[in-house]
C-alpha cells in the first residue's frame, strides 16, 4: 500500500507540471473559441479521456512500443520538441482575424475533429509528459514480468491529471472572464511563449542526450 501511494505521488508530482492544465486553458479556449461552452466541455471531457490513456499506455507499454519500432525516447524527445515548438509559435503568430475567420468557417459537427490532435498530443500530453511515464514505467520494479501496484497507481494518478483537464479546459471560459480579454490574450501570449520555450527544451534533451553518443561511435 505504501508502495502504491509513493508511485502515485512520484508520478503526480513529476507529469503534473508538464501536463499544467491551468497554463494550457488559455491556449485551449483560443482555438475553440467558436465553439459554444457545452461543446467546449464535451471537448475537454474528450480530451481528459485521450490523456489518461495516453499516459497509461505510455506508463505500460511505452518502452516495448518504442523497442519494436526500434525507436529511442532521444529521437522522441527530438521529434516531439519540433512539433511543440511549431505549434507555440503559430500561437505566437496568430491574430485576432484569424480567429474571427474559423469561428466563421468551423461546422458544429467538426468538435471532436482536433480533440486528439492536437489538442490532446501535444499540446496538453506531450512528447515531455509521454517521455516522463515511459522513464517511470521503465523504472517500476516488475515481479513476474507485470506491476499491479504501479498499474493501479499510474492509473489513479492518470485519472487525477485528467479531471484538472476537465476542470480547467471545461471553465475555461470563466477564467477569460475573470481576466478580461487583455488579460486572456496576455496569458495566451505568454503560455504560447512558455510552449515554445518548453519544445525546445525538451528538443535539446534530445540532442544532448544523442551528442554524449558520438565518442563512442567514434570509437
């Protein structure tokens, strides 16, 4: 038991602040600003499902997924990087009209169409959230070739990180309110900045991880 709840805390405390649903809600509600605040929350509750399996795949499998594709988590860190980096600075770029312009041109019935990409991947799980839960379950000691208690615990903290999804993409509009548009479009602007910041760390993970390879193939 004891066990269980120390692998639910360090799993909580180290994909929480990665995740960060309070920082993402800005950049949330700006792209589903044509949406109405009913779907707006069908989309977050969509959103929340997507991320905690995510994580629980990434938890559990993640290490055999990427050793049958002989993939390494560097070249994950790399890809991911690239795309979080093109989508904070498209946020950074995008302008009041462009808004205007899909709210004017997205159907209702076209909701669920960016609820997994990349609403979902990667801009609340991301390639730093995935690569979090495959190290964690890489690490989790395994008796007979399976964990339960870090199952139970990777889901429970899984489940925990997608309800502050729903609460803080499904408000999100509140918070906008709270602020005010000037203070909502100051939060986008800087989140869409921290996005930018947070790709291109996690891209230069990536590198410094495959840089420290070259002497031995050097060799």
């Amino acid at each position: 038991m004891l066990h269980a709840a120390k692998t639910t805390l360090l799993f909580l405390s180290a994909l929480f602040p990665i995740v960060n649903p309070l920082g993402g809600s800005p950049i949330f509600l700006s792209l589903t600003r044509q949406y109405s605040r009913e779907s707006r929350m069908l989309l977050a509750q969509r959103i929340s499902i997507n991320s905690f399996v995510l994580l629980v795949v990434s938890f559990l499998i993640g290490t055999h997924i990427l050793a049958f594709f002989g993939i390494s988590l560097p070249i994950v860190q790399i890809g991911g990087g690239l795309i979080v980096v093109s989508t904070g600075w498209s946020m950074l770029q995008r302008k009041e009209d462009d808004k205007a312009e899909v709210h004017r041109t997205t159907a209702p019935q076209d909701v669920f169409e960016n609820a997994f990409y990349p609403l979902t991947l990667p801009l609340t799980v991301g390639p730093g959230s995935i690569s979090v839960a495959i190290t964690l379950g890489a690490n989790e000691p395994r008796n007979f070739g399976f964990d339960f208690i870090g199952l139970i615990a990777a889901v429970i903290a899984s489940a925990l990180i997608a309800l502050t999804i729903v609460i803080f993409y499904g408000f999100a509009d509140r918070l906008a309110t709270l602020l005010g548009t000037t203070g909502m479009s100051v939060v986008m602007r800087l989140s869409s900045f921290l996005l930018v910041c947070i790709g291109v760390q996690i891209l230069w993970n990536g590198l410094s991880t495959l840089l420290t390879t070259l002497p031995q193939i050097s060799r």
